[in-house]
C-alpha cells in the first residue's frame, strides 16, 4: 500500500499557497512535514481527507494502493486521522468510540479485538469509563487506537502531540509510532516541533510555498 | 448607569424583579390552590359531559403537534447540516418565531378553508370542495399549525444548542473524524450530533407540548368545537358570569397541567429507560447513510412556503370585500377594512405601548440582575422562568386573575402591564442569562486598566459586546407581549381591548377583510422588531 500525491498543489482565494509537488509515501514508513503556521499544512491533509473547504481550493491527484480518491467523501477514503485535541466523542464510552469506526461483522469478534487492543495499550479496564475521566495521554492513546481500529488505509496527523505536557509527549510519540509502523501503512504527520520527527525518518520542508526534503 | 449599578447592593439589585415578576407570579401560582377545596367545583366538573374527551383531544393535538414538530426539525437540521443555506435558515426561523401564533392561524385557516386559496388552486370547479379542515372534529388543523409553527422555535432552540456546543469548532472536528472512521453525514448527524443535541431540546420540547395542549387563542380560531380542546372548555368556563362556573374552570385547569405534568414526567422516565438500550446502535459500525438534503429541502421549503402564503393572503384578504369561490384573484380592491381599523385603532396602540414597555422593563429588570447578583443565584430566577413557560398558561393567567382580583388590579393598566411582564421577562431572561453569563470580564478589566470610567466601559464595551443577545431579548420579549391573549383578556375585564382580544372575536364572525387587517397588525410589529433586531445587532466585523 502506498500514498502517492501528484502534481498536488493548493490556492487560497487565488493565490497559490502551495506550488504543484509530486511525491509517494511507502507503506511503514511516516513522512514529516514541517512548516510555520499559515503555511497550509493542515489543509494539505483537509486536502487528502477530502474535506477541504472554501476558501481554499486545490488541483491535483491523490492515489491509495492505486485507487484514485479523486471525488470521493472522506468516508470512503478510508484514510485516518488524528488532531491536535484527542476528539473522542463525549457521549460514548472508551469502548463505544473503539467500536464506532471498527468495520460491522460479528459483535463478539469486534468486541474482542476492542479489547484486546485496549489490553495491548495498557489500558484494560477502562471500557466502560467516559472520555473525560482520562488523562489526557490516555485519551490521546485511545484517539490512535480508535484510528487504527477502523483499518485504514493511511493515516493523517495533525500535530497530535501539540496540546500534551513535554512529559508526556516522547512516551506518546514511542507509541504512536509503534502503532503505525505495526499496520504496516503511510502516514504523514504534520508538525512545527521537530522533536516530532522520528528517528531516522523523512523530513520534508514547507517553506515560500514549495516542498523540498530536509 | 454603570456606576449607580455599581452603587447598588445585591438586594437593591434583586428587588425590583422580584417586586415586579416573581412574586405576583408565584403568588398567581398558588392562588389556584383554593380552587382544590371547592366541592361544589369538583362535582360541576365531575358531571361535565365534555371534560374527558376534550382533555383526550388536547392531548392529541399537544402531543401529535410536538412530535410533528420534532420531526420536522430533525430532518431539516440533518440534512441541511454544515450547509451554506444555514445563515438564512437561522434568520427564516426567526421571522417564523416572531409571527404571532393567532396571526398564523388566522391566515392559515383562510388558506385551507374549503373556500381558501388552496382548495381554488387544486380543486377549482364552481362550487367548494366537501372539505373538513377548519375546525375539523380530530383537530387535525390546529396540529398541523402548531406543528408548523413550532418548528421555528424548535429550529432556533436546536441552531443554539450547536453553536454552543461547537463554540471552539469542537463539533466540527468530531464531525470529521467521524467521516475519516468511516461514516456518512447522515450517520455522523445521527449518531454524533442528535445524542448531543437533544438533551439541550428537552425543555424546549416540554414547552412545545404544554404550549400546544393548552392553547386557547390558536384553538378558537381553528380547533374542534364538538367537544372542544380542554382549554377552550376552561376558557369558556373562567369567562362565565356565574362564579362557580369559574371555579370548576380552574378545577379543571389544575386537572390539565397534573395530567401533563405526569405526562411529561413518564415520558422522561420511558426515555431514560429505553435510550440506554439504543447505545449498542451508535457503535454498530461505520455507515455510509448520506444526509436526508432533499427532503430537508422539501420540508423546509413546504413549511416556510405556507407561512409565507398564510400571511400574504392576510394581506390580500384585508383589502378584498368579497371574493367569490373559483376566482384565483380577488375582483376588486378596497382600504374600507382598513379605514375602519383606522377609526378603531386603540387596540392597536394599547399593544404596541404594552409591548415597547414590557420589553424595555423586561431588559432593565434582567440587567439589573444579572449585574448586581452572583450567577450562581440566577438558578432561582430562571428555574421560575422555565416553570412559567413550562406551565399552562391558563394556570398562571386564572391565578394572576384570582390575585389581581383580590388586589384591585383587574380592569387597570398596571394590572395588564404586570399580565403582560410575567411571560415577556421570562423569555428575557433565559434569552439572556447564556449570552450575559459567558461574557469574558476580562475584556472590561482591560477596558478599566486602560483608565476609562467604569460607565463608559460599560456601555463601550460589555453592551457593545452583548447588543445582538441584548436586542434579540427585547425583540423576543416584544413579541410575545403583542401575542398575549389569555392573560389580557382575563386581566382586562372588559374595560380594554387589545388586539389579539378583537382579532379572535373578529375570527368568529363573518368580516374577513377585517378579521384579516387586524391579524395582519398583530403580525407586522413583531416582524418589524425581529427585522430591527438582526439589522442592528450584526456583529461590526463581518
């Protein structure tokens, strides 16, 4: 599996924020994007996703294993994401936010695998409780299992260690990484910290518009 | 103002609201207790041939109403979620919320009449179709309007909720995780956005339906008449010379709101049981349901279509002497209706004073409040305001009438002002206590820090801060002044007349061109003041 951009490129209000690039992300492999704010970051993922709203518009084509996701909502891309905020839903348990976006088959197998993964991040035990009486690593590491449980096929972050305490952050990034590499899928994350970047990972550069390696 | 405020001591603060609203409310409340030890009372009511049918159709039309209503809204709100038209929506319903429910049900009833626009323009012929819908024995015209004209306020309680809820853009980030797990919009809508919105719907839901199953003007105008809804039977009674005739109305006004009471409290109960065991349906797996766009588009657009249509017709109608049945435009055109409501205006200007000074007493009585006490006592106060509008109005108004009675204030202009205030500052101050309470006090420390008198910064910053909730509470407070019926007409005692009182015993005669003028001038002053209030209150940056 692999996510290729090409010839992407993204205006705002017709001027061009980002000038046209080409680039292809391997399956395991996470690509990180750094750039100051304003620079249209987060909209090249809204862009990818397939939520992208006015005033920005973008050309170009975005592939997933080779389907063209040209035209597609958001929720038949089947690409994940993960925000700044952890956005577990407030009125479901830990287990039903796992269970929302987990593929429809056989209860008791989806049950299993909730728990499981649960068990697997350490957080057995906590199926039952609401959102909000997690810490907010805890919740954060939901919000990826949650991701991750409704088997996409690429994964999106958006900063997603931004609102965490620094203590908290190289245990969280250890795990997310983890988690992905695990699934075997891209994944592109966006970020101004470069203490995000993992190890030994690609580094891209968003700067005057253009997308060049670090 | 802000420094005599200041001045102020919170008792000082609180005692003209309390003075003015919440003790004569209070006091009216109680007053109906008498009525629980007056046998004669209870025997007249027990052998009334009408009582259970009639609470049976009040019931019916209340409850078929509200869920007609919620419905309505549902699908509208679903479908035209995160959509551009959401901007006209908000305003669309707000004219809807400011139409007076008799003018609407004026208007609507000639629309559906067997001689009514609607039956010329789809059943034509020479003679009018066999049509039962005005005061049809099922009350199924009062339900349909009361479910039309519910859905505004249900829309504009729902469109609040949300923008509260996605006051920091939260909603919308959930709304597009969802999306990424997998979920359409109309799944997103059902399953992330309804579970949390209706918990903020709840009391507007319980005031649609009390409101609807107690109705008394909407219900003379077009609801049953063999039997007739309850309240039309109470409001018969109360309007009776004979004083045991009155107390077996309000006999039968505590029975109504004891009915509705276990009514809505069993149905909270049911809900509260039976949701829990709906939770497995939320997490059953991504689904790519679409919003319902073209059926909120439909409803929508059906519903906004005969409000509209109610109302223009009232225009039509006013200056049409006679009509007759196929004709799709009326023959000829003449102000004589008008003219003669020009000769009778007193009703007219009696409306419009009571309402500029409820509203504007109203808004003061709430500043006034809100600025001298602590917020945690604004509990007391709007737990008072909700259980006025939660209430049958019969209730509140028959015992406003015992007391004012007792008190000499029947029949007197501060009687029918202080009639008119107890609903009027109720909406005021729920309208408000959200917008008021959230206001960040930061922004007038630094108004201060900046050396500028605390008046100034008052009126400069937190009023300017504030002015659209400001105006849209006396726009509301307005309104529901110039739609009172059942409080003026029990507080007046004949002595004054305003004009819901002359539009209902207008619609009981023949004059329509009349009968359409003064709906029509029940109807414009609140549009008008709605209009004003948006116009004004728009925020200066956008």
């Amino acid at each position: 599996m692999a996510l290729s951009l090409e010839e992407v490129s993204i205006r705002l209000d017709g001027h061009t924020l980002i000038k046209p690039f080409t680039m292809r992300l391997e399956k395991g492999v996470i690509v990180t994007l750094m750039g100051p704010s304003g620079s249209g970051k987060s909209t090249l993922l809204s862009f990818i996703a397939g939520d992208l709203t006015a005033p920005f518009n973008a050309t170009g084509a975005v592939t997933l294993d080779g389907r063209n996701l040209d035209g597609l909502p958001p929720e038949k891309r089947r690409i994940g994401r993960l925000f700044q905020d952890d956005l577990l839903f407030p009125h479901m348990s830990v287990a039903e936010n796992l269970l929302f976006g987990m593929p429809r088959g056989q209860q008791q197998a989806r049950h299993a695998a909730m728990t499981a993964a649960l068990a697997e991040a350490g957080l057995a035990g906590f199926a039952e409780r609401p959102p909000h009486t997690l810490s907010g690593g805890q919740r954060a590491r939901v919000a990826l299992l949650r991701s991750l449980l409704a088997s996409p096929g690429a994964m999106l972050l958006d900063e997603p260690f931004n609102k965490l305490d620094a203590d908290l952050r190289a245990g969280l990034r250890d795990f997310v990484f983890r988690h992905i590499a695990a699934r075997d899928i891209p994944c592109l994350m966006v970020t101004h910290d470069r203490a995000d970047v993992p190890p030994g990972g690609r580094l891209l550069l968003l700067g005057r518009g253009e997308v060049r390696d670090a | 103002m802000a420094r005599t405020l200041r001045r102020l001591t919170p008792a000082q603060g609180a005692l003209p609201i309390i003075v003015l609203w919440a003790l004569p409310l209070a006091a009216s409340v109680l007053m109906l207790l008498p009525a629980i030890a007056e046998p004669d009372a209870w025997r007249q009511l027990q052998s009334h041939p009408q009582l259970w049918s009639a609470l049976v159709l009040s019931l019916a039309t209340g409850g078929g109403a509200s869920v007609l209503a919620l419905l309505m809204s549902v699908l509208v709100l679903a479908g035209l979620d995160r959509s551009r038209a959401l901007p006209q929506l908000q305003a669309l319903a707000a004219a809807g919320l400011a139409l007076p429910h008799l003018a609407f049900a004026i208007g609507f009833g000639f629309l559906i009449m067997p001689t009514g626009l609607i039956a010329r323009l789809i059943e034509g012929g020479t003679t009018p179709p066999p049509w039962v819908t005005v005061q049809d024995p099922w009350g199924l015209s009062l339900m349909l309007a009361l479910a039309l004209k519910e859905l505004p306020f249900l829309l504009i309680a729902a469109l609040a909720a949300l923008a509260r809820g996605d006051g920091t853009g939260r909603l919308t980030q959930e709304r597009r995780v969802a999306a990424s797990l997998g979920h359409g919009a109309g799944s997103v809508w059902l399953r992330v956005v309804l579970p949390q919105l209706l918990p903020s719907l709840r009391w507007p839901l319980v005031i649609v339906f009390v409101y609807g199953a107690t109705v008394v003007d909407m219900a003379l105008v077009l609801g049953p008449t063999q039997p007739p809804t309850l309240a039309v039977v109470i409001w018969h009674a109360l309007n009776h010379a004979d004083a045991t005739v009155n107390g077996m109305g309000l006999a039968m006004t505590l029975v109504l709101t004891s009915v509705l009471a276990a009514l809505v409290a069993t149905t909270l109960l049911l809900l509260q049981v039976t949701l829990p065991r709906l939770r497995h349906w939320l997490c059953a797996g991504p689904s790519l349901l679409a919003a319902p766009r073209g059926m909120a588009v439909v409803t929508g657009t059906i519903a906004g279509l005969l409000m509209l249509a109610a109302i223009l017709l009232l225009a039509l109608l006013s200056v049409t002497p006679r009509w007759p049945y196929p004709a799709l435009m009326p023959p000829a055109v003449t102000f004589a209706a008008w003219t003669t409501l020009g000769s009778s205006a007193a009703p007219l200007w009696l409306s419009l004073l009571l309402a500029a000074m409820t509203a504007l007493v109203a808004l003061g009585l709430a500043l006034l409040w809100f600025e001298t006490q602590p917020e945690g006592r604004d509990r007391w106060l709007i737990g008072l305001a909700l259980a006025t509008l939660a209430l049958p109005q019969l209730a509140v108004a028959g015992g406003q009438y015992r007391l004012f009675l007792g008190l000499g204030l029947t029949g007197t202009l501060p009687g029918l002002f202080l009639a008119h205030l107890t609903p009027v500052a109720a909406y005021v101050l729920i309208i408000l206590q959200g917008p008021y309470r959230a206001f960040d006090s930061r922004y007038m420390m630094a108004a201060r820090s900046l050396s500028v008198p605390a008046s100034t910064a008052w009126l400069q910053v937190k009023l300017s801060l504030l002015r659209a909730p400001v105006l849209t509470a006396a726009a509301i407070g307005f309104a529901v002044s110039m739609a009172q019926f059942v409080p003026a007409q029990l507080i007046a005692a004949g002595r004054y007349s305003t004009l819901p009182m002359e539009a209902v015993t207008l619609s009981a005669g023949g004059n329509r061109p009349l009968t359409a003028a003064f709906a029509l001038c029940l109807a414009a002053p609140p549009l008008a003041a709605f209009l004003a209030a948006s116009l004004l209150g728009r925020p200066r940056w956008r």
